[in-house]
C-alpha cells in the first residue's frame, strides 16, 4: 500500500477569479486604442486582414517585446467577437462562421481594404 503524505496542500475548491470592472472612460479609451491599431493595421495591409493576422498584428503592436505568451487563436477569436460587439462604423469583421480564426477585418468606409468584390 502506498502512502502519501502532502504538507500544505489545500484541496478546498477555490472560487474562479473575478473579471475586470472598467469604468466607462477605461472602456472608452481601450474600445478607441484597439479601433486606432485595428484601422491602421487595415491600412498599412491595403486590404482585408485574416482574422489570424490581426491578431498577431494587434499583439506585436501592444506589446512587440511579449514573445506572444497568449495563444493566438483564441487571442484572434476574442478581437473578432469584440470588433463584431462594438458595431464601429468603419473597422469591421466578416466572418461567415463562428470557427476559431475564420474571418478578415476590414475597413467598410474603404472599398479598397472590403473582402469581396462584385463584379456589379
């Protein structure tokens, strides 16, 4: 039979750690630093930008020395879903799945940097 012996363990579960409470100005200006870095991304690409791209994009930009601990994917995902929330007149997403790092962003006031163009 064996025996083990664990000093200090606590095996009591433990409450999930809480979200971040921002305040209307720190929504505010983090909403208008990721619509300035998204647009200039859009721009300096002079077309759409996969989904994949920009968020490896927004990482470098925010923080170029991270070595990117976050995983991209899910990094990419949560920027679709919060550029598709904020309903922003020009930079925007088109995603015809909900698939992890499926989708370009664009910019809709640019027909240059748009995903799909008809031929009418």
């Amino acid at each position: 039979m064996r025996r083990e012996i664990l000093f200090g363990r606590d095996d009591t579960p433990k409450a999930p750690p809480g979200g971040w409470r921002l305040t209307a100005d720190q929504q505010r200006q983090v909403t208008d630093l990721l619509l300035n870095v998204g647009l200039e991304i859009v721009r300096d690409a002079r077309g759409p930008v996969p989904i994949l791209t920009f968020g490896r994009r927004v990482l470098e930009r925010l923080d170029p020395h991270s070595g990117h601990r976050l995983p991209l994917p899910q990094f990419a995902d949560a920027l679709k879903r919060v550029v598709l929330e904020l309903r922003h007149e020009k930079l925007r997403v088109m995603a015809p799945s909900d698939f992890l790092g499926v989708g370009y962003v664009y910019n809709a006031a640019d027909p240059e940097s748009w995903p799909i163009r008809s031929s009418r």
